[in-house]
C-alpha cells in the first residue's frame, strides 16, 4: 500500500530505519489518517525532530471550538488568529481595543494598513512596524501558496509608506511573545501592552494572543521571568 520494498514499513516502526525520507513519512501519515498530534509524534520518533510542515492543509485554518471559552473566560484582551492572521475567536475585552468595537477580520491587514491603527498603536512606524513586518516576512516565506498573505503583501508593497518598510529587511521576528509596546486605548487611555503569544496544539501556526494592557505614559518596570527554582 506505500509502494515501498518489503521490510520498510516493518523497519520504520520498530526504529531500525535510520533517517527515513520525508516522503516515505508523508505517506504513512495519510495513509494511517493521523492526526496532526500523531504527525508530529512520528517525526519526533523517527528522525528526532518537529515535522517542517503540518499535514493537514485546514491545520492551520481552525481551531476547536473549545478555544472560543477559552478566549471568553480571559480578563485580558484576548484573540485567536489563523495561520494568515485572520480573526477565528475573540473576546469583549479585545472588541474594545477598536474605536467602533469592530475587530477586524485580519489583524495583520488593520496594524499594517488601516488609518486608525496609526493612532492606535503609539509609535506606529518606531515601536510596532519595525517588529511587524519581519513577522510578516517570515509567514510569506513559509507560506508561499497562502492567498491572503500574497494578497496583502502585495497591498503592503503598493502602500508608499509601509512598502518601502517592507522592502528594507530589518531585524529577524517570528512572533511577537514577551514584547512590550506602546497603545493608546480608546476607552482606557495610553498605556503599555505586554503581548503573550502561544498556539493551539492541534492548530499548527494558529495563535492565541493575550494582551495585557497597563495604564500609563511609563513602561512597567523589568520583572525576571518565571522558572522552576526547585
């Protein structure tokens, strides 16, 4: 059923297949239906490693339900983005953040592009673009066939003051976890937001964000991180 040479199937699962080709992988993972958990499992048992991509092309598109209670029950803004930064869950608290409560569809699309998020986000084009468009950059190489991001890339590079941005590199980022920007909050007035970014198993590249927000004009004072001191 793999069309592989007899034995390879048997060599793989009881671990004598050193460095077993992606393909071959590929093709036992459909075949057997797995799951994103068990694909992930397979790479971590056979060559040690995080799969370079997920199986399943909805992966990164949906979450389960659950994570709208999730979402819900947090005191802090909170939201939860696909793969292209499109809006799957969110809650009131974050709903506040828009001056109408209109949550954008794609997060990315309003910070990059919409006229209030330069108001918004204090220091726009030195605090939030800067650390931005890598991220950006980062899902476009890794999602090459991800219509919406092509789409607003191409936005983005037709804007003339984020396109020159987004032309001239800048620093590597790949997610915005731990950062601490300044935000004018329509209803709570300037502050600073402390962004905390972790994703849904099950969701390769969906992402939960929560914003912890902070009213006033200084940034919070530097706090060590947590560890286990046991």
């Amino acid at each position: 059923m793999l069309h592989r040479a007899l034995g390879t199937y048997s060599r793989l699962e009881t671990g004598a297949y050193p460095n077993p080709p992606e393909d071959l992988l590929r093709d036992v993972a459909r075949l057997l239906a797995f799951s994103e958990h068990e694909w992930a499992s397979l790479w971590l048992y056979a060559v040690h490693r995080n799969p370079p991509y997920p199986l399943h092309q909805s992966a990164g598109t949906e979450v389960p339900r659950a994570w709208q209670d999730v979402v819900e029950g947090q005191s802090h803004m909170a939201y939860i983005t696909d793969q292209s930064w499109r809006v799957l869950a969110h809650n009131e608290a974050f709903a506040d953040l828009f001056p109408r409560r209109e949550v954008p569809e794609n997060t990315l699309r309003w910070m990059t592009l919409h006229p209030e998020a330069r108001t918004v986000l204090t220091g726009w084009r030195e605090h939030w673009i800067p650390v931005i468009l890598p991220q950006m950059r980062a899902a476009v190489a890794a999602l090459p066939h991800d219509e919406t991001l092509a789409e607003l890339k191409a936005d983005v590079l037709a804007d003339p003051v984020v396109g020159p941005l987004y032309t001239d590199g800048g620093q590597a980022r790949v997610h915005p976890d731990g950062d601490e920007r300044p935000l004018l909050h329509p209803v709570k007035g300037p502050g600073w937001v402390t962004m905390c970014s972790a994703g849904p198993h099950a969701s390769p590249r969906a992402r939960l964000m929560v914003l912890v927000f902070r009213t006033g004009e200084e940034r919070s004072a530097a706090r060590s991180p947590l560890g286990y001191t046991g």
